[in-house]
C-alpha cells in the first residue's frame, strides 16, 4: 500500500508537469490551429528566468572573513545580504518562487513577439510547415540559452524551508512509511492552481467565453464585429506564461539545462494526441493518467519482468487508445481530420 501511494503521488507530480504543458500546446492549437514544436522551448525558457534571477540576486563581492584571523581571508557575500542582511538572504532562499513575478511578464512578451513575428505568417499553412518553422524556432532558442548559460544542468535548490520531506503517511493514517518531498507536493498543488486558474479564465470571464466561441465558429465571431485574432493572439501569450512557469517551478526537481524543452516536447506531444487535438479537459486528463502509468512502469518489479517498460509505456498507451479512439479520450469530431 505504500509503495501505491508513492507512485500515485509520483505519477500525480510527473503528470502535474505534462498537463500544464498539454494544455498551453492545446490553447494554442485549439485557437490558432498551429502545431507548435517550440512550445517546449517555452518551458526552457521559464525555467531559465528562474536562473536568471537567481544569478542576479547573488551578485556578490569579496569581504573579509572575520572569523579566519591568522591571515587575511575573503569570500563572496551577495550584496543583498550586505545591504539587507537577513531580508536579503530570505529573497534569496526564495530566488525559485519569486521567479514567477519575472517569469510572468517576460513570458507573456515572448509569447507575443512569437505569434506576432513568426507564427502568424503560418496560420494557412500546412500542419507539416508549421512543425518545420516551429522545430526551427525551438533550436535557435536552445542555442541561445547555450551560448548564454553553457552545456550544463544549473541547480537551483528550493526555500530552506520546502527542502524536507512531507510524511504522508502519518496524515492518511498508513504510519510513518510514506514520505514525500515537499517542493513535489507545493509543485502539485502550483500545477492544480494554474489549471484550475486557466479553465476559470476562459469559463467565467467574458474573454473567455469568446475565445470559447471562436474555437468552435471564429468566422461567426468575427462577423459580429469582436477582434478575435487579437484575443488569439492574447491566448498565444497566456500558453506561453503557463509554459513558463511550469518550467519556473520545475528547476527543483530537474536541474535546467538547454535541453529540457525538448525532453518534455514529444511527451507533451503525445499527451495532448492522447486527450484529443483541441480539447483542453483531454489534455489534463491525459496529463496526469500518463504520468501515473509512467510512474508504476518505473516500479523495479514492473521493470524486472518487463525490461525498459517505463521508456515506452507512454507511447504504447497512445497507440491502444488511438486504435480505440481516433480522435482521443475526449477529441471532437472534425479536428484534423481533413
């Protein structure tokens, strides 16, 4: 039993990350009809705010160390503890969660120069094209945070006081056996918040509800006078921010480096192929079944009597449910079908 409850909660964390990435993807393919490979360049990218804002509030300088007498000594002190002293090491040890309000904004600007600069010229073009330019696009980005930040992972160690470990089991009642990080729990729960922020957005707003409108008829919706290519283009931004600080949160668990957009891309890919083309709710479901089923194929006991299962399991869950279901757990009929 708890071994259970540790691969539900693993499976839960994995697919908290792969449903916030689905749904971006879905957002921009059920609103713009584009098939972004650089989606998860966009990820990478949150990811390195967080390294970027971290490098900057530990900007430091040499002082002397006080506690060495017999010679002189220095080390770096950041100039945030200089000058603020405990406050400054306190927003350092938060350097990951306060990234968001960087993240937010500066993800939101990429999203829009991308849609604005490059992807819009696309909207008509095959879904083969797309994939090219996109894939492109996400190469370039890798290679620009490579020239910027180097070849290797960057750890960035979450809040002194997330760094324990959670003892679930003592809180379901199964003793003191099921222990559980607790940056993965506060990255669950972050993933919980986002989606259920993301389906209140377009459900209750009235922005929402016309972006609803036009990925069902946007012809209709532009006849009655609303610019529904700029709510598109907005909804372009808002996936790129969810993107974002998917990635932002994520650096605890998974040190960044250049290459972890693409590490997640063709899985995300596989997730919203799962949930159905266009369908948000299919996204997320999709999301976290995978990452649960992924989790128990990590299982050494699975592994034992199937070797290498957990490198595929994802893949052939796709092709049983697509045999089954076309479209998807929950695709609507016409969706690339043409």
């Amino acid at each position: 039993m708890d071994a259970f409850v540790l691969q539900i909660l693993n499976g839960l964390d994995k697919g908290g990350s792969y449903a916030l990435i689905a749904l971006g993807l879905t957002l921009i393919f059920g609103t713009l009809g584009v098939v972004n490979f650089a989606h998860g360049a966009l990820f990478m990218l949150g990811a390195f705010c967080a390294v970027t804002l971290k490098k900057i509030l530990t900007i430091s300088k040499q002082v002397k160390d006080e506690s060495i007498t017999f010679f002189d000594a220095f080390k770096e002190v950041p100039y945030l503890e200089i000058w603020f002293g405990e406050t400054g090491a306190a927003i350092i040890d938060y350097a990951v969660p306060l990234s968001i309000l960087l993240a937010i904004p500066v993800m939101l600007l990429v999203g829009l120069a991308m849609e604005r600069g490059l992807i819009r010229f696309f909207y008509k073009r095959t879904h083969a094209e797309q994939i090219l330019v996109t894939f492109g696009l996400a190469i370039v980005l890798q290679e620009i945070v490579k020239a910027f930040f180097g070849a290797n992972p960057v750890p960035m160690p979450p809040p002194d006081l997330l760094t324990g470990s959670a003892d679930i089991g003592a809180a379901i009642g199964l003793g003191d056996s099921v222990i559980y990080p607790w940056w993965r729990l506060t990255y669950l729960l972050f993933a919980g918040i986002i989606i259920t922020a993301v389906f209140c957005f377009l459900q209750f707003t009235t922005f929402g509800m016309v972006v609803r409108a036009g990925m069902q008829d946007r012809e209709t919706v532009g006849l009655l006078g609303i610019n529904i290519e700029r709510r598109f283009t907005i909804v372009f931004g808002i996936a790129a921010v969810v993107s974002g600080l998917a990635g932002v949160m994520y650096t605890p668990i998974v040190p960044p480096d250049y290459h972890l957009g693409m590490d997640f891309l063709v899985l995300s890919f596989v997730v919203v192929v799962v949930g159905g083309m266009g369908s948000l709710g299919g996204a997320v479901a999709a999301g976290f079944l995978l990452g649960i089923l992924q989790s128990f194929a990590s299982m050494n006991e699975v592994k034992e009597i199937l070797p290498g299962i957990d490198q595929i399991i994802i893949f052939l869950v796709a092709v049983v449910i697509l045999l089954v279901r076309p479209r998807g757990l929950m695709g609507r009929k016409g969706v690339m079908e043409s």
